[in-house]
C-alpha cells in the first residue's frame, strides 16, 4: 500500500475540521431548536417553517435541517401528513409515565455522573445549579431554563453513557416544556435548591447521594405534574 502524500494528509485534515465544524453548527442549531421548543417559543401543534427558523438560528440551512432531524427522531416534532413538520404537542394524560421512566435513567446517569466526572465536570455542575438558584432567587424565568439546559448537558457529559443520554434527553425536554407551561403552578426557588443538591452529590463523587437527589427531583417532578392535571 503506497503511503499518503503531504497533500492528502492536509486534505484529509482539512476536510476532518470541515465536518467537525458542521457538526458543531448542528449542534447549536439543535440546542437553539430546543431551547425554543421548551420555552414554548414554538409552541405546540406550530408548524415548522424552515426559512423561518434558518433566520432564527443564524446558522443556515444544512445545520438547521441536521437539527430538525434530530427532533423529529426525539419525537419534539412530528412529520403530519399533507401538513408537514410540526412541533408535537404536550399530552397530559402520558406525563406521568415519562416521569416515571425518565427516573429510571435518571437515577443510573446521576450516579454513573457521580463516579466518572472529570474535576472540571464536577466544577462547571455546580457553577450551573448556583446559576439556577440565583436566577430563581431573582424570579428570573429564562435564566433559570438556560441554566437548567447547562446543567443537563454538562452531567451528559459527565456520566459518559450516551445510550442512557440519547434516551433521556427527549424526557428531559418535554418535562422541561412541560414546567415551563404551568410554571405558574410551580416553585422555581425548590426546584432550584433538588438541582443544586443533585450537583452537589455527583461533585462529591457520591453515587448514593446522587441517586437520592435524582429520587427528590423526580418526586417534586411527579408531584408538579399531579397537581397541574388534576
């Protein structure tokens, strides 16, 4: 087998960097997507106009469309016939039982998180919970969501099971939506202070302490979610 040239070496590379960094406007074309999706930006049953979310973003069509895709498998929106795209709706009378198996994966990633964060991990966890309790200390509605998002992604990351996050990050969004909705019916300065307990459990490496925590927020979880339908 001939060896590469200095050329096609550089080509390679380039070309490596080139999909790294589609990759990297995907994936802030999905987190913007989400963002909107669960603060109710794009509400329930609006369908999706692609110009109008590229102009949003930013971000341009291929990136926007990548971030699209990974919504409609996430089942955050639905492809309707003759209607197109449309972001799905929130449907009461299954919240419970998304709780309930959100706790199940929930639980194994808080304390996989617990044993596997990197120092920086267990640092960037509690920036983001003290971020979520000052904002909900000031009534800070979109600081406290933005904060909440972080949180998630960086225990994500933390717990390195992308199986158990690919499953849970759908759950998380719709009760994340969810919240959002009835927030009136809710208390933000308490789900701040579960949040803050949970990252503080996995900093310490606690996997015991972090699964309870996970089990507190899950309650309050089910318990928000039993008040608004009954």
């Amino acid at each position: 087998m001939s060896k590469k040239s200095l050329t096609q070496v550089s080509e390679e590379e380039s070309g490596d960097a080139a999909d790294a960094g589609r990759r990297r406007y995907a994936d802030q074309a999905y987190d913007a997507l989400e963002s909107m999706i669960a603060t109710l930006r794009l509400k329930p049953g609006a369908p999706i106009v692609e110009a109008q979310l590229i102009e949003l973003t930013g971000l341009g069509r291929t990136p926007t469309r990548e971030a699209l895709m990974r919504l409609v498998s996430c089942g955050l929106i639905t492809q309707q016939p003759r209607r197109g795209l449309q972001v799905s709706e929130i449907r009461l009378a299954e919240h419970l039982d998304l709780i309930e198996a959100r706790r199940a994966l929930e639980r194994l990633i808080a304390a996989t998180a617990a044993r596997r964060a990197a120092p920086h991990q267990r640092e960037e966890l509690l920036a983001c919970a003290e971020a979520m309790t000052a904002a909900a200390a000031r009534g800070e509605l979109h600081g406290y969501m933005a904060a909440d998002q972080a949180l998630d992604r960086v225990i994500h990351a933390a717990c390195r099971n992308p199986a158990a996050v690919a499953a849970v990050i759908p759950m998380a969004i719709q009760c994340r939506r969810f919240w959002y909705a009835y927030q009136h019916q809710g208390d933000m300065a308490l789900g701040a202070q579960l949040h803050l307990a949970l990252a503080q459990a996995i900093a310490l490496g606690e996997p015991e302490a972090a699964t309870q925590a996970c089990e507190a927020l899950m309650d309050y979880l089910r318990g928000f979610a039993q008040a608004v339908i009954a």
